[in-house]
C-alpha cells in the first residue's frame, strides 16, 4: 500500500492521454489529477470493503470500477464502455510502467 502515492502521477499521465483522446481542451492537466485521486480513493474503498465483508481479491477491482463509474459519470459525459474501459486501461497501463520502472530500479541497487 506504500506505493500507493507514487501511482498519482502515473495515473494522472494516462487520464491526460485519455482525455487528449477524448478532446477535452480545458484544464486538461487539472482533471487528469482529480481524475487519478478519484481513481485512487476508488481503489483504497473498494479494498476496504473487501476486506471488511471478507470478500475475494477479485472483488477489489470490481468493486473499484463500480464507484468509479458512478462518480465519473456525473462529470464527464461518456459511453458506458469508455467509462469501464478507460479504469481498467489506466490501471494496467500505470501498473506495468510502475512495475518495470521498480524492476530497473532494484536490478541496478542490486549491480552496484
């Protein structure tokens, strides 16, 4: 969970290319960090209340894009598979450049 805050630029990067894709014009950068924080939080709830009910890991994502759709959808305007789609996406497309961006990380602490 300590990795956590480090996600918040990655996420923000890939809400800003979404939302270049999108054609939002105006405070592009702004939204794409509200949009990581509500991203984020979505996160931290959905894996509280799995944990707290003792639900299955699988539930934590389903859990998560649930609330993010409904949040997002009061604010920006979208087709229903661009709101589930575009969590999912910016998730795994953060996860994998975190992921290797710690794997270079280490493997060159562990060469020196």
């Amino acid at each position: 969970m300590l990795y956590l805050p480090l996600l918040i630029p990655l996420y923000a990067l890939f809400f800003y290319i979404v939302l270049k894709w999108l054609h939002v014009e105006n405070e592009r950068v702004k939204r794409s960090f509200i949009l990581s924080l509500t991203l984020l939080i979505t996160q931290l709830i959905g894996a509280t209340v799995a944990a707290v009910l003792e639900l299955a890991d699988n539930a934590v994502p389903l859990i998560s894009i649930g609330l993010f759709v409904l949040i997002v959808n009061r604010f920006l305007t979208l087709k229903w598979w661009q709101a589930i789609l575009i969590p999912i996406g910016v998730t795994m497309a953060s996860s994998l450049v975190a992921g290797v961006g710690f794997m270079i990380f280490f493997k060159s602490i562990a060469s020196s």
